[in-house]
C-alpha cells in the first residue's frame, strides 16, 4: 500500500514537470501540429480537439489539426469537428515549431501523419498505451489510465487551463467511447472525472444519443457478422467476420457486433476480423475477465488488457487459423 502511494506521488511530481515543460513549448511555438492515431476513434479525435481548444483559449493560438484513414459518422458531430482534417488536404510540407501526439499506441498506428511528425522541431507524445519504442522528446503517457481523455484532463487541471463546454463534451465523449461506456474502465479515475464533467454541464444522455447513431448499412453489416459467428472451446470464444465487400459499410471498429458477441452467455473472447482490403486484416480483441494485449501484441498490435486490437498482412483465412491457434490455451 505504502509502495503504490509513493509510486503516485512520484508520478505526479513528474507530471507537474513534464506539464511544465509541455506549457513553455506552447507559449514559445509560433506552429503547432495536433494529430493521432490512423482512422481515429473518439479518444483520439476528441483529445486532439479538445486540446487545439485548449491551447486557443489559454495561449491565443490555432493548431493545426489532422488526421489519417476514417472518421466514424458518428463522430461527425461532436464539437469542433471541422477544425480537423485529412492529413492530405493540409500543406505539412513546412517543420512545425511543436507537434503533439495524442493517442497512438505504436508507431505503426500513425500512418500518413508520420512525416510530419519526425520533421517537427519539437514532438511531445500524451498517452495510454503501453509502448516501449516512445517518439516524442517529451512523453506524457500512463499506461494505466483509461482513455487519453483522462490524461488530458488531469494535464488540464494541472496546468490551472480555462476551458469551455465544448472542451467539457469532447473530454466525456473520450472517456465513454475508450472505456466501452466504462465496461473498460482499469480502475475509477474516469468515473471520478465524468462525474465532474456532470457536474460542470455534460449530458452523458445526449452524448450516448449521439453516438448511437450509425447508418442502416452499418447496423446490417455488424447484424450479419454476428449471425454468422464461429465459437470454438466450448464456446468461450466467438469469432465473427467483416469480409471486404462489406467493410466498406463498416463505420468504425465495429462495436456493436463486439458488445453483442460479448453478451452471450458463455462466451469469455470475442473476435472480430476485418478484411480492410486483400492480404490486410483488422483484428478486434475483447475479454470479460482475462487480458487479451498479449495476443495482440503477438500479432503486432497492442491496446488495453480487455480491449486490444492489431492489422496482420496475411489472408482472411490464415489469420482466422491463427487467432483460434493463439487461444487454444486461454
């Protein structure tokens, strides 16, 4: 107990210096570059948002914001949403003063940003996968945390930020669509920051209304991929399939089809593998109660210990054959 206190406030301290470090970069950048993982989900655009909000009405600056791969239609509605765009249709061409990353999990979850993002002047990475191979010259991670969205909470309560409603929904929506709508939640940090959220305004309500709302096209692909489940081990793992006519309609990673799968009585694992196009396969990871990182890691991917995911280049099939390999001895 004793142990895990001083490990706290340890980590603390060096978030009050890395926070430090991260404001005199602000104040001192006359271009700044926000961006995060490739095909973004709520933690990743909602923190990018939140913090070009951040810094516009703290330090009176516009960062550029961008993005590689999708957006899920649902996200096309929260606040701030046209402030970030394709990464393509930016001129990067110029070294930004300061880059910051937010989100990303590897190196290889980046994509089309990456030039950018090696020619700044000054990168700084803010969190919460667990990654040995950091970027960034100064690194804000804590791999225990829930969501990057509670890291750039806590970053903005150090920091003694003003902040708006805006800020507010954006921070909320990363937490509930990190967590699974707290299913995910490692411990009761982001439950203590959304019920400050509530408090200040955030209606948890219409946040949930708002991303509960998908496309018909959408609903039907997760629907069929459910129906046609394969379970294996006596059921405790069940394996559905995105192929590639329809993974174009798949908007997002396709958590209905997760949640559903997880809801039958029995099943501990669930699979969900997307054929994004020939030789090329996402792979969705979720438990009920024992980690499933350390398979996606074996596939060169990574994530929560409950919720991971990882691309393998390989065939539809063939990584079929080896996800239900690599569970033979869950």
């Amino acid at each position: 107990m004793l142990h895990s206190l001083y490990s706290k406030i340890l980590l603390l301290d060096n978030m009050k210096n890395e926070t430090k470090i991260l404001i005199e970069k602000i104040e001192s950048a006359k271009t700044i570059l926000l961006t995060a993982h490739k095909n973004p989900d709520g933690d990743a655009l909602c923190t990018v948002l939140a913090l070009y909000q951040l810094i516009y009405l703290n330090y009176g600056k516009e960062a550029v914001c961008v993005y590689d791969g999708n957006v899920p239609e649902a996200l096309h509605y929260i606040p701030l949403r046209g402030r970030a765009h394709f990464f393509d249709h930016t001129d990067l061409s110029k070294p930004f003063d300061l880059a910051i990353l937010l989100d990303y999990g590897t190196v290889n979850n980046i994509g089309g940003t990456r030039p950018a993002l090696d020619a700044a002047k000054f990168l700084v990475e803010i969190d919460h996968h667990k990654n040995d191979n950091k970027l960034g010259n100064l690194c804000i991670d804590d791999d225990t945390a829930s969501a990057t969205a509670c890291l750039l909470y806590d970053l903005m309560i150090d920091a003694g930020w003003k902040y708006d409603s805006k800020v507010l929904n954006l921070l909320a929506v990363g937490i509930l669509t990190d967590t699974g709508n707290f299913r995910h939640a490692r411990d009761g940090r982001p439950l203590r920051i959304m019920a400050d959220l509530v408090e200040q305004g955030v209606e948890i309500n219409k946040l949930l209304e708002l991303l509960n709302n998908k496309p018909r096209k959408t609903i039907q692909t997760e629907a069929r991929a459910v129906a046609d489940a394969e379970f294996f081990y006596h059921n405790k793992l069940a394996v559905a399939v995105v192929d590639s006519a329809s993974y174009k309609n798949l908007d997002g990673r396709g958590e209905n089809a997760l949640s559903l799968l997880g809801q039958i009585k029995g099943v501990e694992y669930i699979v969900l593998l997307k054929e994004q196009k020939e030789n090329q396969i996402g792979v969705s990871l979720r438990s009920k109660s024992l980690p499933v990182n350390k398979i996606a890691e074996s596939l060169g991917g990574g994530g929560h210990m409950y919720a991971s995911g990882a691309v393998v280049r390989d065939s539809l099939e063939n990584v079929k054959k080896q996800i239900i390999d690599l569970f033979k001895g869950e």
